[in-house]
C-alpha cells in the first residue's frame, strides 16, 4: 500500500479541500486513482472533492480529532437522545486512523460546493432528508460510481452523506481502472 500526500487544490481532475483543521488529505494511491477515474466519468458539472484519509492518532491532528469526538459526543447526546445508537457510527474514527483506504468525499453542483451536513453530523434528520430530496440525482451519480470501483458506502445516513466510503478493490476494478 502507498500513501500519498495531497494538498488544497486540484489532482488528476479531483477537488482536495482537506477538513479543518487539517492541511493535507493522506490517501492509498489506489484509492486516489480510483477517484480520478470516477471523476472522468461523471458528468461535467459535477465534481469530487476529497476532505479527508488517513489521520493518524499519534499525531496533533489525531488528537485534535479525538477531543473533537469526546466533546461532539456530549453535545450529540443531548441534542439526538433518540440516536443513540447511532454515536458509534458517528463519532468513531471508521478507519481513517488505520490507512488511506477510508475516505469521506463530497462535491460540487456547477462550480457550488453543496453542503449534505450544513451542522455537520448536528444537521437535523429533516434537514438531511430535505437535501437528499434536492440533491438526489447527484447523490446517487456519485453513489452509483463509488460503488461501480470498489468503494463501499458507510451503513448509517448521516455518514453516508458525508460520502465517507472505504476502498475495497478486487481484481476486476484494478484491471478496469488501475
């Protein structure tokens, strides 16, 4: 596995715009082709922007995260009592602490950076729904082709709409893309 280091702007055709506070998005090189292949293949005004890889824990950055999520979590509770089943889904680390194989992902509409989580995971349920409505035909493009090369979508809703996906290539999608 080969990790490479991207910073804020364009690679191959593919948006970075690493999540505060970080600078950089470390990312599998396999997974970043993947990526850029699924680029070429949307349609023209809409584009992949990547926000986030792999963050190690032993770094400022992993600990920065992590005291985010403690805190996170305690605003969550209060706010979602209901969803507390979801916390583990939300605020775990889904393996963006293991390798640059975890990814989130979002895009752009016609040059607009469009916002699934405006709150961030705070965004109410009918907020998500509401942009899901709006934007589902760019939802599901992108959707669609992440799971066409080899990335599996995350199970829980909120995180799915921060596109956060984890790169599972087989022998087919190399020979296709790689």
């Amino acid at each position: 596995m080969t990790m490479t280091t991207l910073t804020r702007g364009s690679h191959g055709g593919l948006r970075v715009s690493p999540r505060w506070p970080a600078r950089y998005v470390h990312v599998d090189a396999d997974a970043l082709k993947a990526l850029q292949h699924i680029q070429t293949q949307l349609p023209e005004e809409l584009t992949l922007i990547l926000t986030r890889g792999y963050e190690a824990r032993a770094t400022h950055l992993g600990f920065a995260r992590t005291q985010f999520r403690k805190f996170g979590i305690g605003v969550f509770r209060r706010l979602y009592p209901n969803r507390q089943h979801e916390i583990t889904d939300i605020f775990g680390s889904n393996g963006h602490d293991v390798d640059g194989t975890h990814v989130d992902i979002s895009f752009c509409l016609n040059g607009r950076r469009i916002r699934m989580l405006p709150l961030g995971v705070f965004t109410p349920p009918s907020w998500q729904q509401r942009r899901v409505e709006r934007h589902a035909s760019s939802l599901n493009c992108i959707l669609t082709l992440l799971k066409r090369y080899g990335f599996q979508i995350h199970r829980n809703a909120t995180e799915r709409l921060q596109i956060h996906c984890d790169f599972r290539v087989n022998q087919r999608f190399r020979d296709t893309i790689l």
